[in-house]
C-alpha cells in the first residue's frame, strides 16, 4: 500500500488491511508491505530497511521557515532525504505560496549534512509532493549554483523570479559534491514543460491560479534557456524532469544527477515479486487513482508486476476518477474508494481509517 496523501501513512493502511485480514482467516498467511514512489512516505518506507540509520537536521521549508527535518544515512555512505520533508506540501499548508516557495531548503540540508557526517558517497532523493516549482533552482543556490540577472546580481528567492535570470555561475559550487552519485527517486515520467509538464500538470494542486500559471511557466522556459546558453545542453525534455515541482530537471541539469523509477527501486529492495509468487491477492491503494497513475506511480507498478505472475490485484482508494480505463488493461481486477458518504474532504480524511476498514471487511465478505 502507498500512502493516503493528508490522512493515512502507507504503513498505517498495511496495519489495518493486515488486522481485517487476520481477523476474517486466522489460517491466512498476510505479507505486509508499505510501498512509495519517491513522494509522501518513501523515507519511511526506506527505513524499515535496517541498513539505514533515522537522523535529524535543521534546515528550512519551501517559504524559509526553520524546520528540523528527517534523513536516512547508512554506513557505507547512503544518504536518503524525502523532498516532501523538507518543502512538501504538508509542512507548510494552509498557507500555500508557491510563487514565493523555493527549494532551497533541500540544498541547505544537504550541506549542513555534509558538515555533520563523513564518508557520504551517494544522495538519493525522493521526489513528490512538493509546494515548489523552481526547477531545483534553490537547491542549486544553496549548494553553490549563483543565478544573476541582468545586472549580474543574485536573484531573489521564489519561483516567481525565475524570469529575471540571465546568467548562471558554478564556479563556487560545494566541492565535496564532486565525488558524490546524486539520484533522484521520480513519482512521475513529466517533462518540464508545456500542458503535460511540472507547472500545469501540478501547479493547481499546490495553489496556482490562471495567472499564476503563466508566471511559473515563463519562468521555467526561461530557465531552459539559459541553461541551454550557460551549459551548452538543456534536460527539459527528459522523461521526470518536471517531478516535484522541477527538481528532477534541476538534479540532472546542475549536478550531472540521474533520475530512476522510485516505486520500481523500493519493491525491487523489498524483492516484491517473490513476495506474490503463490499469492491470491493483492491489495494496493493510495489517496488518489487516475490518469497520472499511468505515468509509473506506485500503484501502477504494483499492477504490472502483478499481471506478469498472473494475480490478482485489487485496488482501493481515496478517490477515483476518470480516465482509469487503462489500468484495467495493464492487469487491475477492480478498484474501490473507501469514501461511503459525501462528505467535506477534510472529514472524510478524518474518518479514512474506519472507512479503509469498513470498505477491507467488505470485499472480504465477497471473497470469503
């Protein structure tokens, strides 16, 4: 189970599914595996890995705000850091901001980690469930990147200034990232620009109006083009370039980084198709089924795998909308959202738990 974005962890939804399960079958044999796809909860999930050790640091969140935020490390060097941990969505809600959001406080992070800690070989990002939408331009700036405008001055911080770049500066980059692989765990396949890509696909979710919209995405063009200029190349167009809000783009385009499919590494870690090999089935789910469930989403990937062993996979959910068609066709039995009642999102969000259970027990009652 993937986590139920605002109201269940994934291994919360595991917990429950389990206890419904037992509790129907006590001869039932019950894999329980908590599954994320570079977004909400993949640090979490990492962990259950004994390899990794839980840390703390302080840093800021995507509108400068002091935070102390969670990481994992191993002692061969490994360094896991969850982006919406840091500028997610959740840390800064109700007041969302995004032209004036940044992602420096991932960067940031990151080098108050590199004075802590010794011997760090590999940074792994999860990448989801941003406020941002700066092309990992404030990462970039705290770890060294300047961008100047046309006076050859620092920008301002945001989102909303992307515009006013016209020269970008490596030349004081972190030298200690030199000899450090850097992955960013990708949610999605979005490009960075355009109808499809970061700004208007996710815009809306993190506050953006029409207007707005406009703003975010000029300046995002912009920013390719004076990449393009300064580096001679532009990643844009790379499949994941516009996840969590262009941090994708900005981990492959100013740091020589690499973008892998998340939910694919975290079941390949938790060695997932021998886990369903003389499985029945299997329940997954997360807060939201769609068209962008498609796009590589933990979900979708836990169908795929499913068809190839010929099980049968059955999905619930928040919420369901239209255009899931395909995921029928991709291996999906049946899908089911666990909301009974029309109610206020924030209160159907309250009584996610309770409706997860009820809504378990009863298909429970049609397999039994």
């Amino acid at each position: 189970m993937n986590a139920f974005k605002g109201s269940l962890k994934s291994i919360e939804a595991c917990k429950i599914i389990k206890k419904c399960i037992e509790d129907k079958d006590k001869n039932a044999i019950v894999l329980s595996a908590p599954i994320a796809d570079g977004g909400d909860g993949t640090l979490d999930c990492i962990l259950q890995n004994k390899k990794y050790q839980k840390k703390s640091i302080e840093t800021v969140n995507a509108l400068g705000v002091k935070i102390t935020a969670d990481y994992g490390i191993s002692k061969d060097g490994e360094l896991i850091i969850e982006s919406a941990k840091v500028i997610g969505l959740a840390m800064i809600k109700p007041n969302l901001d995004i032209l004036h959001s940044s992602s420096y406080g991932l960067g940031l992070m990151i080098r108050n980690i590199l004075e802590k800690e010794d011997g760090i070989k590999k940074i792994i990002f999860g990448l989801g469930g941003t406020a941002t939408n700066d092309g990992g331009v404030g990462m970039a700036e705290a770890l060294g990147v300047s961008f100047l405008d046309k006076n050859k001055m620092e920008i301002k911080s945001g989102s909303s200034h992307l515009n006013d770049i016209v020269y970008i500066n490596t030349s004081n980059i972190d030298s200690r990232l030199k000899n450090i692989e850097i992955i960013g765990m990708c949610d999605v396949e979005a490009k960075l620009l355009g109808k499809n890509g970061a700004t208007y696909v996710y815009g809306p979710q993190k506050g953006a109006n029409e207007t707005e919209l406009k703003i975010l995405e000029n300046g995002m063009k912009n920013l390719t083009s004076v990449c393009k200029k300064e580096y001679g190349f532009d990643l844009s167009k790379k499949n994941g370039a516009g996840a969590a809000g262009g941090l994708g783009y900005g981990i492959m385009q100013f740091f020589s980084g690499k973008l892998i499919k998340g939910a694919k590494a975290l079941l390949d870690s938790i060695k997932f198709d021998e886990m369903i090999e003389k499985t029945d089935y299997v329940f997954t789910g997360e807060g939201r089924i769609d068209s962008q469930t498609l796009q590589g989403k933990g979900v979708m990937e836990v169908i795929k795998r499913c068809k190839k062993k010929g099980v049968k996979v059955i999905a619930v959910c928040g919420e369901i909308k239209d255009g899931i068609e395909p995921l029928y066709e991709k291996g999906l039995s049946a899908a089911f959202t666990i909301n009974r009642v029309l109610l206020e999102k924030k209160i159907m969000k309250s009584r996610s738990k309770e409706d997860l259970k009820f809504t378990i027990n009863n298909l429970l009652n049609i397999i039994y």
